[in-house]
C-alpha cells in the first residue's frame, strides 16, 4: 500500500527569533505541495512563535518526557508541547540516545506517553558504522525497534495514524555519506517486517523516513526506494532554498 510522503526537518539546537521569515518562507512553499505532508520540529523556544504565525503548518518538538508532569529540570512535557502549538515530537534520535544516554525503554515510554497526549510521534532507530562493517545492521536495529516500540494505551491512541519511524544510520548523519539504495531498501523491508509482526495489519500504514544527509540530490533516489515513505531532514531544512526541493521531490512520488 502506497502511503502518502512525509517529509519532517529537524533543525536541532538551531534557530532564534531572526530564523522565523526562514520558517514562514518554508510553510509557505510546502502548502503549495500537494501529496505530501511536511513539518519541522524546532527549538522549543521557537514553537509558540512558530505555530501562532503559522497557522496551518506542522511544528513539532526534537523531545518529549515520558511523566505529565514533575520534578524533571528542563525537560518538555507533551502537554507543554501541545500547549506551544507543537502537534508532534521526535523520539529516540541517536545524539540523545549518545548524548542523554537514553534506553530503548526510556524511548519507547517517551513514544508511548506522546501519543497518549496526542501528539504524532517520529521514533528514530539507527546503527554505528561499526554495526554496520560487522554486517549486524538489519539485526541490530530490528532488535532496537523492537524493544522502542509503542504498545498499550499509548500505541492504542496513534498506530496507525500519528505514528511513524525513521531509519537513520548514526554514521550518515551529518557526514555527508548516504546508505546505498540497495542497504535503504534491506532495512526498510526488515523494519517493515518488523512492524507488521507487532501491529498486524496496522504496522502497513506506519510510515517507515529515511535520515542521514538527505538534500535536494539524492532525494528523489531515496523516495524511490520501496517502503521510504518520506525523510527526517536535518542540516538541509534549515532554509528554504535547501528543503523546498526535497518536498517538490516527494510531491513528486
């Protein structure tokens, strides 16, 4: 079944109050874009000012806590979130799976308490080089997304519908490098398998993005592979110029 593109840019610890013409000028192209849904997860300081002058365009968060509420210092509650404006938020990205040292249990109770909330959800999954030269990537991140997933009241809320995953192998993030059409297709394919074991029939209409130094070049050779059903973008959604071309290329699909 061939689901509709979803193109998310995540701009990271990126963006002030002076980058919003570059985010209206974003919303602004992408409305244009038919087939194809975008959104850009932002800073949590930008949200508010976003989503209030935005009306219309998806904003989401680059996090969420697993509680409602307490004594957890500088962390972002998905209902802060949807109270910003935010009607989404990324999950288990690799640099606070590293950085935060989250588990794939901390991840998947963040995954589970965002959709209960209400917000879409994108869970990031991914594997170092070093998996990957030592040919364990299929069974590595299968057994990541695995123990990452959903389930109970949570999953009951968004899978499918506001739930999604992003296949980002840690060592194309940002280096430039991309996973070869062929290593894009095993594992989507795998990740597919995956979700279908955990969801029956529901796991065919969770949509499966692609990460790691998406840009305008290689999009349309991305989006072609079987079970891409859109990207997580990171340093080529933070202008215009950049991330409008590998919306027009999923549009095109």
């Amino acid at each position: 079944m061939a689901l509709s593109k979803y193109v998310v840019g995540n701009w990271k610890m990126h963006g002030t109050s002076s980058d919003l013409p570059e985010i209206a000028s974003i919303a602004s192209a992408a409305a244009g874009s038919t087939g194809v849904d975008v959104a850009l997860c932002l800073p949590a300081t930008l949200i508010d000012r976003a989503a209030t002058s935005m009306a219309g365009f998806a904003f989401g968060g680059q996090d969420v806590h697993q509680d409602e509420k307490g004594a957890h210092t500088g962390c972002t509650s998905a209902a802060m979130l949807l109270d910003a404006g935010a009607s989404l938020a990324i999950v288990g990205h690799s640099e606070r799976r590293s950085d935060q040292c989250e588990t794939d249990e901390q991840v998947r109770a963040k995954a589970e308490a965002g959709l209960k909330a209400g917000l879409g959800v994108i869970l990031c999954i991914g594997e170092s080089l070093d998996v990957r030269e030592a040919g364990q990537a299929v069974a590595t991140v299968q057994s990541q997304l695995d123990a990452s997933l959903p389930h109970g009241d949570g999953a009951a809320a968004g899978v499918p519908g506001k739930f999604a995953i992003a296949y980002e192998p840690i060592w194309a993030i940002g280096t430039g490098k991309v996973a070869s059409p062929a290593d894009i297709g095993e594992m989507h394919k795998a990740l597919r398998e995956r979700l279908v074991a955990a969801y029956g029939d529901a796991g065919n209409e969770v949509r499966i993005l692609y990460g790691g130094s998406v840009n305008a070049s290689n999009a349309a050779e991305i989006f072609a592979v079987d079970d891409v059903d859109g990207a997580l973008v990171g340093g080529a959604s933070l202008t215009a110029e950049k991330f409008v071309p590998i919306v027009e290329a999923a549009a095109a699909r």
